[in-house]
C-alpha cells in the first residue's frame, strides 16, 4: 500500500518535519535535488549520452520549485554538464529558499538568463510552479509552457508537471507535457487523476526525508491510498478445512429482459473471485443460457427471490435487469425485507437515482450498520447526485466522497482511475487496469469480484477496494494477452483466476513422512 497526498496535506508534513522534527529545509531541498540529478543521470546512461551531448536547461519559477531547480543545476554543473537556468518572474516576488539557491548558484559554471536561450537541449527541467498552483495559467508563464512543449528534448518536472493541479489533476489552461516527473514523498493525487496523468509521463516517487515517521507528529495520515502490493496477499484466507458453504453465497440477481450475458459474467467473475456458490435470479427465458455457460451456478426463479435472500450471504443486484415495475419491486423488496450486505450496480443504480424513497432506504439501512456498495460510473454518479456529467468530471473526488458519506455506503466511482470512498470518508484509488477494459460487460464483472469479496468476509471497503485492484490487474494480463483492441469481458473474468493463481501466497505444501 502506498499513501496519496494533496497540497495541503503535504504542506503539512514538510511543515511538520521543519519546524517539529527539526530538519532544516535546505537539508530537504538539497536531498530533492540531488534525486532528481540522479534521474537525469539515469537518463543520460540509458541514451549513452556523451560528454558534448549533456546540455541541461532549467525552467525555474521564482519559489520554491525554482529553487529545487537552480540546485539540480549546482549539482550537475560539477558533473560535466553545460548548464543554462532561464529565470522567470520577479526576483522581488522570490521566496527566501530561491534567494539561498540563487547566491549558491552564482559561484557554480551555470549560465543564467532572463529569456529563452537559443539552441537545443537534451535535457529540460520544468521547476516553474510546485503544488502550490491554484489559478490558470495566462500570459508570460502560459507562453514559456507552450514554448517547452514545442522544443525537442527530454522534459523533467519537479514534483508536478507546471500547469497540473496538484489535488484534481485540472489542467489550470495549459500545461507541460512531461516525459518524468520526480516528485518527493508521496505521488500527488493530480498525477494520478486525468487529465493530469496524462501530462506527467513516468512518475518517479523520491524519499528526501519527508515519510511516515512524520505522521504521529503531524496527527494524521493521508486520506488516500493505493494497493501496489501482490493480490494475493489482500485475499479473505481460505481456512484449509473450508467447503463450498463456508467460502461464502452470492445471490447474484442480474439478466432480465433478453440479456443474459451480465449474469452469466457476474457469476462467472463471482466463482473466479473465490465464491463457494452463486445462485442467479435471472428471467425464466434465460436459464438456459445461464446454466449452459455457467454450469456451476444455480437458478431461481424471480418469484422466488426471498428463498434466495434466505439461503445468501451477500446479495449483487442490477446488471442487465431492466427498469421495469417487477424489477422495481425487487429491488424494493431487497432492500426493506433483508439486511445482507448488498451490492447495486448498473440499472439498480439508475432506479434508485429517479426514486428518493429509495435513496432514503439506502441511507438509513447503512446508517444503521447494513454493509452497502454502489458501483457507478460518471453518468450513473450524475444521475445519483443530480449533476451534468461534466460535473462529474471537474469536482469527481469531492461528489464521490460526499455521495458515500451521504448514503452512508461505500462508493466505487469507475473510470480510467476508479475511486472507492468509504462513508467515513477513506478514498483508495486504483492504479491497476487498461483501456480495453472499456468494453461491454466489465462493470458487471466487477460486481460479481466484488460480491464473491463481501461473500467470503471481506468488510465493504476492503471488498470494493480490493476487488477493484483485482479487476484492473485482470484486464492488465487480458489485455497483454489479447491487446487492449481484442479484450472482452469474457476473457477479463477468466483473467480473475489467473491473476489470482499467479500471486497466491495462501498454498502451503504439507509433506507426510513416516507413513
């Protein structure tokens, strides 16, 4: 697992180091530069950069970031590279920490201007804004970022690409197109959200002595995270006596209305995910199909949903159902008469975004303890809330959070970055996944992972979280195998197992001797 910081919790913790720990801020910032000097020599050693070819330019601003950036031209000036910094701004509105690297500079082989130099470089440092940045760029800085991405080179930012928000990953009008990004501590929430991470090329995290040895000090922990960890490690256990009752039943309710195939993928996914039963609610019509694709599940008839409800563990409802009143009175149904942990995705969620009624049970069954998960993506998310999608998109964090805490759920918000919020007001983002994943029938793989999740243990937020990270690691290897083009949501729920199988750290071998 590894934290996500936005500017101001990251502010905090530098303060935090300063002035409580005691770390002097030239001692941070030296260790900064002295990580990116050393990205550009990995760089320079990739190419098999000669000595007339290491020409380094740094774009500095005139805080801070430009003060990392006129040391990491301190630094590789002894080094043998021909270094120019081109100054921006007002020397008037430096900060003192840019004063300090200014006068160090002075003494160092750097040639210093105040307009873009003529030439070529191989190198280019952006340290024009750092996460600080909150309006759009305009005039002289917009004409300097524009005139960055037009020249040929390798371009490094420094902590955030200038012109990304460092929280929302908004491009503030426009913004440098990095090739890496060297940022320091922990990532930053806007060079994983798009479009910012779109801008920011390779990301290189960097310890400079700002980490979680300052969190007690600081008395609190960042609000976001990401999984990078082996799958398998994040799994409910498996008890080794365990039987196809004891790995948790999924009452999969899903394929009304001639389409069969989200049921059979959410159950297939369910028994991928390591479910011990699945039983499907599903249009008498479907059955065959059904069974015939997914011999393992069972089948029950509509009418017959509270047997169902009896017999579960966990309850998935909304893939392929429809919008019509017997499917609105089984959802209603699920919610006032049972309490099972519950997962709404797809039409589900759309009945429940035109009906307040039913955003009211919702909100009052999780309040009451009910483990809940909703799984939209933006339109569905804009439905919920009541906002344009574009909406959605400008403020994507801030509607998921409240939504969940509103609802009292866990709210797994899909897209190129999913973010599951949690009702107390936890975010894990999901780093995992591929473009071919944008394909018919993967929102209802997710449900089943999710469901089998809930089913074998997993709290809500672990399960949504989790099977999440699952999922995108599963698309990764289908993807790899069959091209983002040629991936379909059959082929993602059969990558569920596989993924699984490649990181299960759960066997043990038990070897008999003496018998």
């Amino acid at each position: 697992m590894k934290y996500v910081v936005d500017a101001q919790e990251m502010k905090q913790y530098e303060e935090t180091v300063i002035d409580t720990m005691g770390i002097p801020a030239l001692t941070l910032m030296e260790r900064a530069a002295l990580a990116v000097a050393e990205e550009i020599r990995a760089y320079a050693g990739r190419q098999g950069l000669s000595e007339r070819e290491k020409t380094l330019l740094v774009v500095a601003g005139s805080g801070n970031n430009g003060a990392d950036g006129m040391a990491v031209a301190r630094i590789l000036s002894l080094e043998g590279w021909q270094v120019t910094v081109y100054q921006t701004g007002s020397a008037g509105h430096c900060t003192r920490e840019w004063e300090r690297q200014n006068k160090f500079i002075s003494y160092y082989p750097v040639r210093i201007v105040s307009n873009w130099p003529a030439g070529e470089y191989t190198v280019m440092v952006d340290a024009l804004f750092g996460i600080g940045l909150s309006r759009q760029v305009q005039g002289e800085y917009a004409e300097i970022i524009q005139e960055l991405n037009r020249r040929k080179g390798f371009k490094l930012s420094v902590d955030v690409p200038s012109g990304v928000h460092a929280d929302t990953g908004k491009i503030m009008g426009t913004a440098v197109q990095a090739d890496l990004t060297v940022t320091f501590g922990w990532a930053k929430k806007g060079l994983l959200l798009y479009p910012g991470a779109a801008y920011a090329g390779q990301i290189a995290v960097r310890e400079i002595g700002i980490n979680e040895t300052c969190f007690p000090a600081a008395g609190k922990k960042p609000g976001m995270f990401a999984y990078d960890e082996p799958v398998g490690t994040l799994l409910p256990p498996r008890a080794a006596d365990g039987h196809k009752g004891s790995f948790g039943k999924v009452l999969l309710i899903a394929g009304f209305e001639q389409m069969p195939g989200a049921a059979v993928l959410a159950a297939k996914a369910a028994y991928h995910a390591g479910a011990g039963m699945v039983r499907v609610v599903c249009s008498p019509e479907n059955r065959g199909i059904l069974q015939t694709a997914v011999p393992e599940a069972l089948y029950t008839a509509p009418e017959n949903w509270r047997q169902g409800c009896e017999w579960a563990d966990v309850i998935a409802i909304g893939p392929g159902l429809g919008k019509n009143t017997q499917v609105k009175e089984l959802l209603t149904g699920v919610l006032k008469e049972s309490r099972l942990p519950l997962v709404l995705d797809a039409d589900a969620l759309n009945m429940i975004a035109g009906d307040m009624s039913l955003q009211l049970l919702v909100s009052d069954q999780g309040q009451e303890g009910r483990s809940i998960i909703l799984t939209p993506h933006e339109g569905e998310l804009a439905r919920l809330s009541g906002k344009e999608i574009s909406q959605i998109r400008e403020e994507r964090e801030r509607t998921a959070r409240i939504q969940a805490q509103d609802l009292h759920c866990v709210l797994v918000c899909k897209g190129a970055r999913t973010l599951i919020c949690g009702g107390k007001g936890e975010i894990c983002i999901n780093l995992t996944g591929d473009n071919g994943m944008g394909t018919a029938g993967s929102g209802d793989v997710l449900t089943g992972v999710i469901a089998a999740l809930l089913a074998q243990g997993a709290d809500a937020f672990s399960a949504a979280s989790v099977g999440v990270y699952l999922h995108g690691l599963a698309g990764e290897r289908a993807a790899a195998a069959h091209s983002s083009y040629g991936l379909t949501a059959g082929k993602l729920a059969e990558g569920i197992g596989e993924v699984i199988a490649a990181s299960d750290t759960s066997r043990k071998e038990t070897m008999v001797h003496g018998c």
